[in-house]
C-alpha cells in the first residue's frame, strides 16, 4: 500500500498504543508533525519533536520495525473501518 493512502492508518496505528515506548502524547506529536507511514519515520524526525532524545528516537524507531506485523495488521482493520486496536490481538494469535 502506497505511504500516502496509509496516513489515517498509521495516525489510528499510534493513538491505539500500538507503537511501544510511543505514549499518547508523544504519538500525537508525531501525528501533527507530518509524519504517515512507517517507512517516514526516522531517528532524526523524531529527535526533531520535543522532548525526543537522540537514543530515545532510536529505541522508537526500532520498536516501529518489530512493530511492523502489528501495523500491517492495523492498515488491514482500518481500510475495512474495523476496530484498529484489534491488531496487535491479531498478530499474536
């Protein structure tokens, strides 16, 4: 799925909770800086928010990669407007 018809679900993705270590605050932050997609997100973008470290931003984006079935899941459940949080539940089974 091209990064630009995922925005919505990755803002959905990140105000679930489902990014670990990205708090609802944080994922907010992220959400009205821009940022769409996984594939966006990087060390240096997210030290750019307030409040983001340089080795926190690194954990983030880390967490983002082992997150990534977690979000694929969450891309499906929000295209067929089902519940987002869903995914991680999803993932795991």
């Amino acid at each position: 799925m091209a990064i630009e018809s995922s925005s919505g679900a990755f803002a959905a993705f990140c105000t679930a909770g489902l990014w670990p270590g990205c708090g609802t605050k944080l994922a907010q932050r992220v959400v009205a800086a821009g940022i769409t997609h996984p594939d966006a997100v990087t060390p240096g973008m997210l030290a750019e928010l307030d409040g983001v470290s340089e080795r926190r931003a690194r954990r983030l984006v880390d967490a983002l990669d082992k997150a990534r079935p977690v979000f694929d899941a969450a891309e499906m459940l929000h295209a067929a407007d089902a519940e987002v949080r869903l995914a991680a539940a999803a993932v795991r089974q």
